[in-house]
C-alpha cells in the first residue's frame, strides 16, 4: 500500500535522478547550515538583528526534506526492483512462494491425489492459522477416499506443546485405519538446539517429484518458501528424508502402532496420558 501511495505522489526515479536528488538534499542542507551559521554570528556583532522570514525559512526546509524523501524512497524503489528481478529470474525447476495463503494453496495442489507423500510437520497445531487447518481438511479426506492414489503418507512432527501432541494422536487415530498413513515424531532433545528449522514436504504425484521448503507457517501471512521440481534434486531431498525417518520414533505405521513414539510423547507430555486418543492408540501397541 505504502509502494502504491508513493508511486502516485511521485513518479519512479531513475538511478541519475535519484543520486541528483540526494546531492541536493546534501548541497540545501549544507547551505542553510552556513548560512545560518553566518546569520547568527552577524547578529551577535551587529546593533541590530537581521531578520529571517519564517515562511522563506520553512520554504528552504521543505524543500530539502522532500529531496531527501525522494533520494530515500529512489534507493528503496531501486533495491525492491532489484530484489525482483532476482526473484523472478528463470530457474529449471524453482517456484518462489511469498505468502502463506499462496504456499497452503500450492502445498494442496501438489499433496492431494499424490502417490507418496514424506513431510516434516513443524506447523502449528489445529485451530491457529485458518488456511492450515484447510489443508489439513483436504488431505485427510484424500488420505480417506478409497478411490485415492495414495500409497504412503509419512509424517515426522514437533511436538514441543501438549497441544500439538494432542493434535498428534487425533490424526493418528484419525487415519490409522486407512493402512495408507505413518506417524513419528522427532526426539525433541535432538532438535531444541535448531530453534525453527526448515520444514520439508515432499510428494510424489502423475509421475513427478514435487519438494517443498519453508519455514514454520506464519501466522502473519508473509512467508518465503520455495518448491523444488527438478528430479535429481528431488532424489537426493527423499533420501535426506529417509534418513530422519529411521531416526525418528515411530508412532504408528499404517495400521501398526507402536511403543517408542508414545513412550516420547508420556515423557515430553505426561498429561497427553490423560488423552482419550492417546489411550486408543495404547491399547493397540503391538507387544
């Protein structure tokens, strides 16, 4: 909006008009400072004072201020074109995403009706951040319909609040009996010490690999993520993936449930004990 309003008040500047202007600005400011000096020294020796219009005065003052506005706002226009076209430079197999409600949007395309999807959920639980809570909708009813090409849907999740853990155990639950979905989560110890790292969503759909990543959803809207299409790429993204997933604690896959990621969630949680969902899938740990 801002951007909007100064375009309208003044036209964009070229790199020569908005050096120009900065000199101005410099050379205004620095001739009323002598000026002013030169004034106030003469009124100290003369008998009596020489008068400076205040109109006059304001005038001059405005005048450099607005040369100094319109150097900044050159050289913010400058670094945002600039900023981009570098955005927007071709790249094989690179989207750039800016907004949350653009990648949530992007994030449904490329997850629901996909064969495979492996994703690391760093997000926040239900009932914070509408658009997410959408996705969440759309692919559990993918994950659910029968008629669904999905074989596997992976997901390694934080849960460093009782409220996300909850969350955690609803949807395991939830799906469990579809066969088709695997929870785990990460040891929270291991990823304290990396504060907010980057999310990762990888998906397998018409033959293609699709590989997002962002960092935790905004709350705010404004967010940088990037979807990665190149096949190469995306190989060597799923098998980093692999990786955390043997490490991670298992709290079901598929139909089976396990101990260890329960057993995490009691120690990080205990009062997830007291969860009606976390009491259904206890009772069908395999012993």
């Amino acid at each position: 909006m801002l951007d909007l309003c100064m375009d309208f008040l003044m036209p964009r500047l070229s790199d020569e008009s908005t050096h120009l202007a900065g000199r101005i600005s410099i050379w205004l400011a620095g001739i009323f400072a002598v000026v002013a000096l030169i004034v106030g020294v003469a009124n100290l020796l003369l008998p009596r004072p020489v008068p400076m219009p205040l109109d006059l005065v304001a005038a001059y003052l405005f005048g450099t201020l607005a040369s100094f506005i319109a150097y900044v706002y050159g050289e913010l226009s400058a670094i945002s074109e600039r900023q981009r076209r570098l955005l927007n430079q071709p790249a094989r197999g690179v989207e750039v995403f800016t907004t949350s409600e653009d990648f949530l949007r992007k994030l449904v395309e490329i997850t629901v009706g996909a064969t495979t999807v492996s994703t690391l959920n760093l997000s926040p639980p239900r009932g914070e951040h509408p658009e997410l809570d959408r996705y969440f909708e759309e692919v559990h009813r993918d994950v659910k319909n029968r008629r669904s090409p999905l074989r596997s849907f992976r997901s390694i999740a934080s849960v460093d609040t009782i409220s996300k853990s909850k969350w955690l155990v609803e949807r395991s639950c939830e799906l469990l009996q579809t066969g088709r979905v695997s929870f785990a989560i990460f040891d929270q110890d291991r990823i304290r010490p990396l504060l907010h790292p980057l999310s990762l969503h990888i998906t397998q759909k018409n033959g293609n690999l699709h590989v997002f990543i962002f960092p935790p959803v905004n709350l705010t809207g404004s967010m940088d993520s990037m979807l990665i299409t190149d096949p190469v790429l995306g190989k060597v993204m799923l098998d980093y993936y692999n990786l955390l997933w043997h490490d991670s604690l298992k709290i079901n896959e598929g139909r089976q449930v396990r101990a260890a990621g329960l057993d995490r969630l009691a120690q990080l949680n205990p009062d997830i004990e007291l969860n009606s969902f976390y009491q259904t899938l206890r009772k069908g740990v395999l012993t």
